[in-house]
C-alpha cells in the first residue's frame, strides 16, 4: 500500500477549500477541501487501470484515486474510520483491493496528528466504458453529510 506520513503545510499555497451546505463538494483535483473536524481531503485525478487476477473482488476495469488526508484538529485522527463510497450512475461502485498496483485502501492503525497529512491509494469497480463516477468521503461512517471528493466521468 501506499502511504506515508507528510508534515509541513495543507498544500500548494497552504490553502484548504471550505465545502458549504448540506451537498458539499470538493474543488478542484488536488485541492485540500474540509471534511469537517479540522480535517480536509485532496483527490487526484482518477486513473483507470485493469486489476489483476489478485485483486478483489475481480473487476474488468477500475479506477483508481490517490488521496491525501489533512489533519488540522485539535487531537489525532485515526483514517481508518474515513468512509468513502462511489456510485456509477445510480449503483453502488465496490471498492476493489489490488495490492499488486498499490490499491490496499485504507488498513494498519496509524494516527494522523495534528498539523500532519496522510496519503494512499484507492480504486473503484467501474464498467468496461467510461461512466459517470462520485465518489463521497465521510470523516466518521456516522457523520450526516458527506463531501463529495470526486465527480465526472471515468
């Protein structure tokens, strides 16, 4: 998987995105946007790439996000509790895990302390074609609103 611990500032210019309302939106791919909690998320472009036979669940094509998790809040933040789901169209996209090209998702039990960032990777089942993908991120699977940190088609 890949993942590592950054320090230093919230991106190019130090700059974090404030989402507003209840549908909140991400800005543009690569630009930190709030979560909430003093958390914030950037989202690179997706990347569509076909999983090997180890991934799973087997898929005939994915598409795979780099993300990188800010931590600005008061106390440490543990990305294992960070929801994200994708729809293609109307239908629940499954998360695919293919270590092989570095697509592990989220695992292990590192803390994310204050004024530090996290990165990894994480990939979606997509339809052969290109379709329109949205991807939401939740701090908490409990939170009421999630963001969304990626939408158009892939």
């Amino acid at each position: 998987m890949r993942r590592r611990v950054e320090h230093g500032r919230s991106g190019p210019a130090g700059r974090v995105r404030r989402a507003r309302g209840q549908t909140r939106r991400a800005g543009p791919r690569g630009e930190l946007t709030a979560l909430g909690s003093g958390l914030s998320i950037a989202v690179s472009a997706p990347r569509s790439f076909v999983p090997t036979p180890s991934a799973s669940p087997a898929a005939a094509r994915a598409v795979g996000f780099e993300m990188t998790i800010r931590n600005d809040g008061a106390g440490p933040y543990r990305p294992t509790l960070l929801a994200l789901t994708a729809h293609v169209g109307a239908n629940r996209a499954q998360q695919v895990v293919d270590s092989t090209q570095g697509y592990s998702g989220m695992v292990g039990t590192a803390e994310i302390a204050p004024g530090q960032s996290m990165r990894f990777s994480v990939a979606f089942a997509v339809p052969e074609q290109k379709a329109g993908v949205r991807v939401v991120a939740k701090p908490d699977p409990a939170a009421e609103v999630g963001v969304t940190v990626f939408h158009g088609e892939a």
